[in-house]
C-alpha cells in the first residue's frame, strides 16, 4: 500500500461526498482512504458505509465515544498500512485527478523523502471563490538539504501549520511515536507539524495547488476559536517545544528549523494576547508572562518574525502587540468576507 488517506468525519454529509469522490477517481490507485467517524449525528455514517461497500480502498471505522479530529486521526495513524500518510479534513477536497499521481512521482524522483508539502488551495463558500495557486519553487527546493529547504519554505510562509499541507513518511511516524495531542482543542495542526521538524531529515516540495481548503463552511471550527483559548493552546505548545529541545535526542539543524517555526507561534501568541480587552486580567498576566521569549524573535527566517523582531526592537514590546493585534483583526475579517 502506498498511501493512507485519513480523513476523520464527523456530522459533515453536505461536503462528504465532494471530499470522497476527490480521492475516489484519483487515476493512481494505490491507497487505502480510512474514513474515521467521530460519532456523527448526522447522515455522515450512511455516507460513508455506502462507500466502503462499493469500494474496497475506502475502510469505515467509527470511534466508540466523540475524540475530536486529533482523537480520529491518531486511530487513522494506528490503523493506516500505506508508506506516506496524508490527511483530508471532511469539509474540503483533492482537487484534479492526477494529484496522487504527482504527489508518488515527487517521491519516487527524490529517493522518499520524509515530508513533502504543497500549497493549499482555498474555496472560500460564501462567495464561491476558488483559488488554486502554483508555486513554482520546486526545482529549486529539492535540490536542497533538509535544513536550508526548510528554513526556506518557512521564509515564505510555505511550510503551513496544517497538517493537510504535508504528506509524511509513515515510518518517520513510527519510529518517534508521533501523534496529535488530543488534550489541544486548537492549533493541535501546529503542534503536529513542529513535531515533525524534530526528527525529518528531508523535504521536498510539489509546485501545484492540489488540496483545497473550504474556507467558512459550517462545519468548520477554525474560526470559531477565542483569543483566550488560542492564546493558552500556543502558549502550551511553546512550553512543550522548550521542554523538548532540554530533554529530547534532537539533531542541532532540527533545533534550528523548530525554532524558526515557534517563533512565529509567538508572535501569533502576541498578536491574540494583545487581542484580549485591555482590562483583561489575564491580558495583563500573559504580556508579562511572555516577554521571556523575546529570545524566539531571533529566529527569524519567516519575514513576518523578522518584521516583528525590527518594530520590537524600534518601538518595544506593546507597540509590536497592538500593531499584531491590528493585523490579525483585520485577517479574520478578511476570511469571513
């Protein structure tokens, strides 16, 4: 089996069958696609048994108690017998048919890397708007070693925190016994994905927009989020990453690219920290609490670290918190447009 195709559902049967068909007439056919039901209340089930009845490839497990996406994919994980592991949340799509074939292809050509990511398309429902863009850096990225292609997919913003934005050896899983944590009920994407820079040795890159992302749909939670809450999930991965690099048998150049991807968790941290009321209590806590990592600010291979570290430095520690919180504001106004 060459890949898993984890999709965890979970009560999603208007967007079911677009994400099922996407990976049901892919022209490269060597996949199993493990549909993990998460106690769905809706037709979603049905959906999915039909499915399964009429082709082999699609497997229906349904979770005995509601785990959430983390729960269902760490038992898609446990049960996948593919080499590479690629996860579909339920609400978006494969888009093209030939997607799988490129995606073994980028493999084949460049000796099976550990991870290789791709952009992400985005549908945005309400206006029925589909962006697919080509980012044509891969001649250039895969000649690279792990730690320079890394560091710069991190500089332009291509190494994304989701984790349907990569595709990953299953055996790099294994063997460090990888899994989302299913006590983070945000940003576990993130978490994920920094887990994966402590022990890849390679990634490679695929130009094309191949999944889609269904921006505002409602089954979608990522937009639902508090500061609060965002603030105390980054602020927990940040603690743990710290924690980990002290104690865990991490290679140096790992450390390296780890650490350029939490610094911009932190400076999404400050963004929502400064987000909160002003007389928020917690507010005021957590400004105080963190400017023990102003340290990460230094590690800045994404531009937009390397941006906050330059206004930090000019104007100080609530300047670079108010102007992050004016531009996070203004993002999450623009999504929901």
């Amino acid at each position: 089996m060459y890949f898993s195709i984890i999709i965890p559902v979970y009560n999603s049967a208007d967007y079911l069958r677009r994400c099922l068909d996407s990976v049901k007439y892919q022209s490269f056919t060597d996949y199993e696609a493990l549909l993990i039901d998460d106690g769905s209340t809706d037709s979603s089930e049905n959906i999915c048994k039909e499915y399964a009845e009429n082709d082999s490839r699609f497997k229906y497990y349904r979770r005995p108690v509601n785990g959430g996406a983390s729960a269902a994919r760490n038992d898609g994980i446990r049960l996948s017998s593919g080499s590479y592991i690629l996860f579909i949340d339920n609400d978006d799509w494969i888009e093209g048919s030939d997607a799988f074939a490129a995606l073994q292809s980028t493999i084949q050509n460049n000796n099976e890397p550990d991870i290789i990511a791709w952009p992400m398309g985005e549908y945005i429902e309400n206006a029925d708007k589909l962006n697919l863009p080509v980012v044509p850096i891969s001649k250039s990225i895969n000649e690279l070693d792990f730690e320079t292609a890394t560091l710069s997919l991190l500089k332009d913003n291509n190494y994304y925190s989701s984790a349907s934005g990569k595709i990953v050896k299953k055996q790099l899983v294994i063997s460090h016994n990888l899994k989302f944590n299913e006590n983070l009920k945000h940003n576990e994407d993130s978490d994920w994905s920094l887990k994966l820079l402590y022990y890849a040795k390679s990634i490679k890159w695929i130009d094309s927009s191949y999944y889609v992302y269904r921006r505002n749909s409602t089954s979608s939670t990522s937009s639902k989020a508090s500061c609060a809450n965002v603030t105390s999930s980054i602020e927990f991965i940040i603690d743990e990453h710290l924690s980990a690099i002290e104690t865990e048998p991490i290679d140096s150049q790992n450390i390296a690219v780890a650490n350029n991807y939490v610094a911009y968790l932190y400076v999404l941290l400050i963004a929502n920290i400064f987000s909160m009321p002003a007389a928020d209590q917690n507010r005021k806590i957590e400004v105080s609490k963190q400017k023990k990592y102003l340290w990460l600010l230094k590690y800045d291979a994404q531009t937009r670290v390397k941006l906050a570290r330059l206004i930090c430095s000019i104007f100080g520690f609530n300047i670079l918190g108010s102007l992050l919180s004016r531009a996070l504001n203004t993002e999450k106004r623009r999504v929901k447009q």
